[in-house]
C-alpha cells in the first residue's frame, strides 16, 4: 500500500459526501480548482503528506501516514462563510468518524486513527489582488490532517 493509494481512497471517499461535493471538487494536489468561481466552491484539496511514522503494532511494522487537506469554501461575507465553512467541515468530519465506508475503501478498511486540525482557518485572495489588507479573500479554508495506518 501506498500514499497515493491512501489520498485515492480519501478522495473517492469525500466525493461520496453528496450533495456537498461531486466530480471535480476533490482533487489531489491540483491548486488549479481554486482559479475557478468560487460559487462552484466547496472544495478539499488532498495534500502529500510531510509526516508518517513506522512503529511496530504486535511485532509487526506498520506505517502510519498524516495526509493533509485542505477544505475550501467560498467567501460571501464574514458570517455566512465562517458558518458554511464549520458545517462542511463537521459534514466532512462526521463523515470519516462513520467506519462504515470500510467496505467501499479497502485500503482505508479502519485504518483511520485520528482527524486533527492542521492550520487555523485561513483566507485565500484573488491572485490578481494586490492589497489583501483591503481586499476581502475570495474563500475561507482550513488543513486538516487524517492519521491513517496502513493494513
């Protein structure tokens, strides 16, 4: 088993969570998503992770891969989008705590140990602003790190 195989289950997982995420809304190290509408948002964006760790689980090594990502919504203003953007994040974390897609994600199969915040909630600006002190940012995100162990 791999990482890519680890991000390819997490992805097909997350676009599972319909009607919040379809085709094209969960990508895999592709930042491109985020050069369209940002109506078309919400996005998760599955990073490559920066840390694992191999231990031994009853004398047998196991890795466990921490893999980021990042969950994007759209800016409309300050309240609606801090609010769209911790009910997505709760769609998305009740929806990883729920072992029941084991079956459908074999290399995933309860390998989940942990979700865990990696970044405080953050903003993202046009890449064409050039005063983001002025500017409102164009989406709200936040990185989420799952801990997951290979099988």
């Amino acid at each position: 088993m791999s990482e890519a195989t680890l991000q390819a289950d997490l992805q097909r997982e997350f676009l599972r969570i319909t009607p919040t995420f379809s085709t094209g809304d969960v990508t895999i190290n592709d930042w491109s998503i985020l050069d369209g509408p940002n109506a078309n948002a919400p996005y998760i964006i599955i990073q490559s992770s920066d840390d694992f760790v191999i231990g031994s689980i009853q004398s047998v090594a196991k890795r466990a891969w921490s893999i980021p990502f990042m969950l994007v919504v759209r800016f409309q203003n300050w309240g609606t989008s801090e609010a769209e953007l911790a009910t997505t994040r709760q769609t998305v974390l009740d929806w990883l705590v729920n072992k029941s897609f084991a079956s459908q994600s074999g290399a995933l199969n309860f390998g989940i140990r942990s979700i865990r915040a990696g970044t405080p909630i953050g903003y993202i600006y046009d890449r064409y602003v050039e005063n983001e002190t002025e500017s409102l940012p164009a989406y709200i995100s936040q990185t989420l790190i799952v801990d997951i162990a290979e099988n």
